[in-house]
C-alpha cells in the first residue's frame, strides 16, 4: 500500500490567465490527452474539475473490471487511499470543536501503553510528528494486508515497532497516527468511524458514493485496481480494516471535489479549524500539503493503496476544486495532474507521443549494468538485470523497470523518465543522459572499487 505523498507538480515561469470554465479549446485538448493516455493503456482513471461548487469537467477512461470489460463511469468508486486522512483530520477538528476532544492531549490519555505516550499530542499525530514508526513499511506488512485485521491485532503490531524518533523532533510521514487518530474518534465519540464518517460528513453534503470501503464489488460500480506488467495485471486487494482512517475510504471525482469545496467553505469545520488545519509544520499541516502550480498554491493530499492513485487539491483563489483518481497508472500521474491545471488556465495541452517498445530479447542488457553518478544530482542510479528486465534503481528509492524504445535508449513513462545510454564500442556504456521533468541530467559509469 503506497500511501505516501506523491511528488508535485511541476512550477512554471509566466504568469496565468483566469478562466471561468474550461474554453472549448482546453476541454477538446483534454479529453484528446486523456484518450490518447486509455488508447495507449497509459492509464485508468476518474477526473473532475469543479469551480466555486460547479462541477466544469468530467473524464474516465478504461475499465473499473478489465475482465467483463465493464468501463469507468462518473459515479464509479474508487479507493482513494490516503486521502481518507483528510477526512481523518476533519472529525478531528469537528470532535474538538465540540469539546470532545483538544489538540494538546496526549495519545497516553487512550493508549498508555505506547512509547513516549505521554508526550505525543493528537496535533503531532495529525501533523506526522510523534516519531511512530510507519506500520506499511515494517517487513510482515505484505504478508497480512489482505486479511482482516482486528484493532487489537494492529496494535500489538505497532507496540512492537519502536518509535523512529522523539516526539516533535522532526516530521516524518507515518499511517500509524492516522490510524490510532481513527480509534481515538471511536473513544472520543462513542460511535464507530463509519458512523462518525456518516454523520458528520457524508449525510450533512448529501455524498451518495461516499463512504468507508469494503470488499471490492464490481456489480455494485467499485473498482478493481491494476498494474501494468506487460499487460494490465489484478494488483492486490488489501483488507480495509488494515488501513482504517488512514487510507481506506471510496469515492467518486466529483464527490471529492465536493468534499474540498465545503471545506475550504468552512462548511465542515469553522473558519479557526480550517486556518489550524492550513499551517503547515513545515510541509504537511492537518492532512493537508501544498501543491504548488506556477504562482498559486493548492492545497490538498494524495493517495496510494494496491493500483489505485489519486490526488484531490483546492486552490482557494479561484475556488477550484481538481481530483484524478486512478484504478492502473503506466504513466507519469503527475504529468495528468499538470494537463488538467493547464487545461483550467487555457494553457496548450498536448496529447503525449508514445515510443514504440521494441524487443530487448536479442540485445545484450549486461552492457547496461553498473552504478552510475552525476555531478549534477546527488543521487547514484544502480541499473541491474533482474529476470531478463531491464531495471533502474535511485539511492533510497524504489527500483523500476525500464523499457527500451531503441538499442541504447530506455524509458520508465510511469515517472516520465527517458536513459540515452551514451554510444560506445567498449563492451559496457561509459554513461547516460537523463531527461525528466524539463531537466537532463549527464550520469557516467562509476568506476569499480
């Protein structure tokens, strides 16, 4: 379950013309890009635009089950993994505004038994600062999460991980706060989450499609999710009582717009609520982080759990709402993210052109493997030969496949990367250029210790 931030868009150098609703030059250049993204099986996915309340696009491309070809529609659920924590955060807010709960008590108040208990404020687990270690990135994590879990099972799992650091010492992203956050509004409200959730948030904005996920059920219009192995693969399905508030909400595009709408509204909490939960300590405030887009700021969260991704953001100048929720990602889904403010602001947006794979079976990949460095980024990329792929791996990050377009060039379109391996008659390439994002990037083979 990926439910760590996704990396922002990209910023601009000029100045944005204001639009009141999407030109009929913008929406025919979006809808192009986003077929040409479901033609090219690029990517699956539910998009939406809305301004100041009204909803002003509305996209889908591909299948919410592959296998009887059922198709996306706009009231299709989809999981929307972390940015449940949003929601986490607002009956947070809606508790303390009632006098049920305060910011600065402490997590030893429900659950004395937890290290530094008595020093972790419910603010620093709503802002990632208590130090609790991240429950998904412990080792067993894989071999449970498809199973149902009891609360109790979750946390002797947590009790068992210890703290990463001093409470308030620095921030680092973890989904055991928003979990234990989840049970501390059960024992604050004397009523489950889905009926906190039902109450205070779903029924008051009359939200149909909105609610606390379960088994995946296409026949009822839920989403299975995919990943792109060759071909659109069944991801796995994890249990929902494994990420509880902190990922495992469902909903639509235009019901997540809805959803940030009222809140920056000040529908949800009050106007002192929404201005606490907008601090950010230093980048990420209560379930809300800045997306920056040339001379604006969005402000909103993004998710991951099995194949689906999503982000929902709110520009609050413009009263703009953007959500994209994806079921099978094979390609950059920030570079959609860019296409659909682009498309808001009437700047150009055009289609993406696809290289053509071509079969790496004849080629001699060992060519390829080394480690790399550059004096222009801080990261060493380590490329290896895993089961005849092709494989790319950044210091402290995830390794990821990479598909040859021609004899020395690979591209990884998931992250928008492109490696021109440099032209050479030795038997291994001396270096590469790296392109993503607008930057190149010179990499040279580094020497053998």
């Amino acid at each position: 379950m990926r439910l760590k931030i996704i990396g922002l868009l990209a910023a601009l150098s000029f100045s944005l013309p204001v639009m009141a609703d999407l030109s009929a030059r913008s929406k025919q250049q979006l809808d192009n890009y986003l077929a040409t993204l479901g033609q090219h099986n690029r990517m699956m996915l539910s998009v939406a635009l809305s301004e100041k309340g009204k909803p002003i696009y509305t996209n889908q491309q591909g299948y919410a089950a592959l296998e009887s070809q059922q198709t996306l529609n706009a009231d299709t659920q989809l999981r929307i993994g972390s940015i449940s924590k949003t929601f986490t955060a607002v009956m947070v807010m809606q508790l303390v505004e009632q006098g049920k709960l305060q910011l600065d008590w402490t997590l030893g108040q429900y659950f004395p038994d937890f290290p530094n208990s008595d020093k972790i404020t419910i603010q620093q687990l709503l802002t990632h600062r208590s130090g609790l270690f991240n429950f998904t990135d412990a080792q067993d994590y894989s071999q449970y999460m498809q199973s149902p879990q009891s609360h109790q099972q979750m946390l002797e799992r947590f009790l068992a991980l210890p703290p990463n650091f001093d409470p308030d010492e620095k921030q680092d992203y973890s989904n055991t706060n928003y979990y234990l956050l989840s049970l501390i509004i059960e024992k604050a409200s004397g009523k489950s989450y889905a009926e906190v959730l039902n109450k205070q948030i779903v029924e008051p904005l009359a939200l149909k499609r909105t609610g606390y996920g379960g088994k995946i059920t296409p026949e009822q219009n839920q989403a299975l999710s995919y990943q792109w192995q060759g071909d659109w693969q069944r991801a796995t399905e994890t249990d929902m009582s494994v990420p509880f508030g902190a990922g495992a909400l469902v909903s639509t595009a235009s019901e997540l717009n809805q959803f940030f709408q009222a809140l920056f509204s000040a529908k949800l909490v009050s106007a002192d609520s929404l201005k606490k939960m907008q601090k950010m300590q230093p980048d990420y405030g209560f379930a809300l982080s800045p997306i920056p887009f040339n001379q604006y700021q969005l402000l909103g969260h993004s998710g991951g759990i099995d194949g689906f991704v999503s982000m929902s953001a709110y520009l609050p100048e413009k009263g703009l709402a953007i959500t994209a929720l994806s079921n099978g990602v094979n390609y950059s889904f920030n570079d959609v993210l860019i296409a659909m403010l682009s498309a808001y602001f009437d700047m150009p947006v055009r289609p993406p052109e696809f290289a053509t794979a071509i079969d790496t079976k004849d080629m001699d990949l060992q060519r390829f493997v080394g480690n790399y460095v550059s004096s222009q980024l801080p990261l060493e990329i380590k490329v290896f030969v895993q089961d005849k792929q092709l494989f790319a791996q950044a210091s402290g990050q995830g390794a990821f496949p990479l598909t040859a377009v021609n004899e020395r060039e690979f591209v990884f379109e998931q992250a928008g990367i492109r490696m021109s391996f440099d032209a050479t008659d030795e038997p291994q390439f001396s270096g590469f250029v790296l392109k993503q994002g607008g930057g190149v990037f010179q990499y040279q083979r580094k020497p053998a210790e």
